[in-house]
C-alpha cells in the first residue's frame, strides 16, 4: 500500500500542468476489426447514464462489430457497483473492466491482491506520458507501473442551488457556514429547507467538505498524511459544524436512495442548497435540461473557496479478462480527446487529458469552464470518500463514526473513534 503522504503530493501536483496545451490526438484506426463481446462494470446507470451513452456510442461507431454490454449496478459512488465487483472479482470472473476511482480504491485493493495488468505499454504506445498531467499519472501509478486510465477530473467541493428559487426566497449563497446557518434560519422561517442531503456516503462527502473549510487546504492535506491527527481541536469542531448542519437538512436523509432525490427537492423548490460534486451539473443539463447560470448556479462549498476537492474516474484491465483486445480499445477510447470531448461535457466533469480544449464553447459550457479554471488555479486537495485521500479501510470504516456522531453529537468520541481508524489503516506512516 502506497503511503499517505506520496498520495497527497501527487494529488497536489495534478495542477501545474493542466494548463499547458500539447497537441490533439484520436482513437487509433488499426483495431477497427475487433469483434466480440466487452463487458463493462459502471455505475452509470439511469440518471447517470448519459455521458456514458455518449461513450458507447463512440464505441460503437469505431468498432461496430464489438457488442458492449455495462453490468454495473446503479448507485451515487459506487457502493452497490463495488460489492458486486468483489464478488467476481474474488470468484474469479472479473468484467473485462470497470469503473475506479484513481488512487487508493484500486491501488489498495486490487492492485494489491495481484488481480490487475500493468498498463505501461499502453501509456507509452499512446502517448499518454505527455497529454496526462504527471500528477495524475503519479496518483495512478504503485510500484513503477501504471494501473488505470482517466477518463475525468471531478470537483467534490460544490455548493448547488436553483437561482430563481433564492431570489424567490430573498436568500444569498453563503460563503462560509457562519453565513449559512443565518440563511438557513430566514429559509426556516419560510417553511424551506436550508439543506438537502442523502444517504450515508453523500454525508461523508459533506463532511469532507466541512473539514476543508475548518482546516484549510494546507492541514486538510496534512491530515491525511499524519501530520494533522483527528484530535485536533480543529477536526473537533468540523464535527460540531457538521451536526448543526443536520440540524437544517431534511429528515428522511438515510431513506433517499442517492444524491438524485436530494438534488430534486432543489429542482421542486423545497430545499435551497446540496453540497455535491460537480456531476450533479451533467445531471442538471442532461437530465433535467436545465441551463448554467440561469437555470442552476453553484458556488464552492462555504468556507472553501480557493481548493478544489478532486477525484477522477478511471478504469483498468484485470487479469483474466475474458476479452482482452476489445478492452484495450475500450481504453483507448476512455484516453483520446474524442472520447473525453464525448463523455466530459455530459458528464459535469472536465477532460483529464491536458490537451481537450474546454474553452470549445460548442462543446463545454459555463460550468465546466468555470471548473477548468478554478482547477489550473486552485489549491488541489484529495477526496476522502472518492478513493483520492485515504485507504478504503478507514473511509468505509468512517461511515460508521458519522452515523453514531449524527445520532449522539458527541465530538470528542468521534475524533478520538476517527484516530483509531487512521491508526488502524496506516495514515500517515
């Protein structure tokens, strides 16, 4: 297992090349004779499914004799897509692949039990080691070898809102969670929702959030690389900021079935903010046909203006892969500009490859423009539940802390139970 802290200075420096444009590249034309089956693993099904529609449409088109099938599971984040993953996966029928997140969900787990093929030949033979920012590659990469390829960058960090419905209310976005307990209190008043959150992993998504703001960039990264502890007084009080912030959301938070149902109640007026990554704006333009700016409005996430919170989906080639030339051009695809321009201006994300040019107003609109710059610019901090920051055995281990925090508000047992678990999972050694 990849240390804490090389994880958090590759994250870091995913940055510094984002901005430097190198030249444009397309699928390659030599496997176009493929045929066969693909099968893919992706929990982007349903409202989720477009950009990935998009994707496999391309697929289709480059290789029309390679049927594709997505056995994923549908579910925010993958837990449901993740379980079954392991079932084949230990069992030995892996899909030909399936969508990670970059960094420690598939380097700590199945890198780690043997069960992946290196991609270093395909990286070189494509290109990749120069239209990837060197960071990202670093974020992919364990014991000299590169394990997944990216197809996004993600902002998790996102404060969203329905513009006409705040005007409507007489409410601002709040910039720090000071300013938006005040809100909070005037939409109270008016019988609103300040808040809307959904099930477990959309709660340590909030919380991750509110420890940036608490922390800072700096000591937020610091945390994860043993050089902050949860005892801090400052993570105590992220926890404090967190339980008066469920004070304000809506009750049934644990009965939703995914960040979808939380995001409409701010769609039909009856919630006035989410804290969410950035693919609720591919959910708001394709599914709900909603316009940037006008129709939904965003703001970083209050008390974290100036870091962005990011993670990136990515998939790879397990060993034993029943159809193993059809997945490496799948791959391929993931990798081009055609098929980032594809899938990223649905999706709500931003290309991965250094090169996609997201100033193609034909293709990227206000939002994914606002997230390109704020990402060339931003302090880079890694996302605790996306995979980036912290082994799976402390961030599925820490749903369980916030549930007992949510239900006994006890600080001080939360941080000392968060300690244990950071300890216990190997964060900073």
């Amino acid at each position: 297992m990849q240390s804490s802290k090389r994880i958090l200075s590759v994250v870091i420096a995913l940055a510094l090349s984002f901005v430097a444009l190198a030249g444009r590249s397309t699928v390659n034309a030599q496997d176009t004779k493929l045929s066969g089956k693909l099968e893919i693993m992706s929990w982007w099904v349903g409202d989720e499914a477009p950009a990935l529609k998009a994707l496999t449409d391309l697929f289709a088109k480059q290789y029309p004799d390679i049927k594709l099938t997505n056995s994923g599971v549908a579910g925010g984040s993958g837990i449901a897509a993740q379980a079954v993953l392991k079932t084949r996966m230990l069992g030995g029928t892996p899909p030909d692949t399936f969508q990670v997140h970059a960094g420690q969900e598939l380097i700590g787990s199945w890198v780690a039990a043997d069960r992946m093929e290196p991609l270093d030949d395909l990286f070189k033979g494509e290109g990749w080691d120069k239209k990837f920012p060197q960071g990202l590659i670093d974020l992919l990469s364990s014991k000299g070898h590169i394990w997944s390829v990216p197809v996004n960058i993600h902002r998790a960090n996102v404060l969203w809102y329905i513009p006409a419905n705040l005007k409507k209310w007489g409410v601002d976005v709040p910039k720090t969670w000071d300013e938006f307990f005040k809100t909070a209190d005037a939409l109270k008043a008016k019988g609103v929702t300040a808040i809307a959150i959904g099930p477990s992993w959309t709660q340590v998504h909030l919380f991750e959030t509110v420890l940036l703001s608490t922390l800072g960039p700096d000591d937020y990264v610091g945390l994860w690389q043993g050089k902050v502890k949860f005892t801090d007084d400052r993570v105590k009080a992220a926890f404090t900021t967190y339980g008066k912030i469920l004070d304000y959301a809506n009750k049934d938070m644990d009965s939703l079935g995914d960040w979808v149902p939380a995001a409409q109640l701010l769609v039909d007026g009856k919630a006035a903010f989410q804290v969410m990554g950035d693919w609720e704006a591919g959910w708001f333009k394709a599914v709900k046909k909603m316009e940037p700016t006008t129709g939904f409005g965003w703001s970083a996430a209050p008390g974290t203006d100036g870091s962005f919170d990011m993670l990136s989906d990515s998939f790879g080639l397990p060993k034993g892969a029943p159809d193993r030339d059809n997945t490496i051009a799948w791959l391929k695809l993931l990798g081009s500009v055609a098929g980032q321009d594809a899938f990223n201006p649905l999706k709500g994300s931003i290309p991965a490859r250094i090169d996609a040019d997201v100033t193609n107003t034909k293709l990227y609109n206000a939002y994914s423009q606002s997230a390109a710059v704020e990402w060339a610019k931003d302090k880079i901090v890694p996302s605790l539940w996306h995979g980036a920051a912290a082994p799976d055995s402390f961030k599925n281990d820490f749903v369980t802390v916030l549930q007992v925090f949510a239900a006994q508000r006890d600080a001080d047992a939360a941080v000392a139970a968060s300690q244990g678990l950071a300890d216990l999972s190997g964060i900073g050694k």
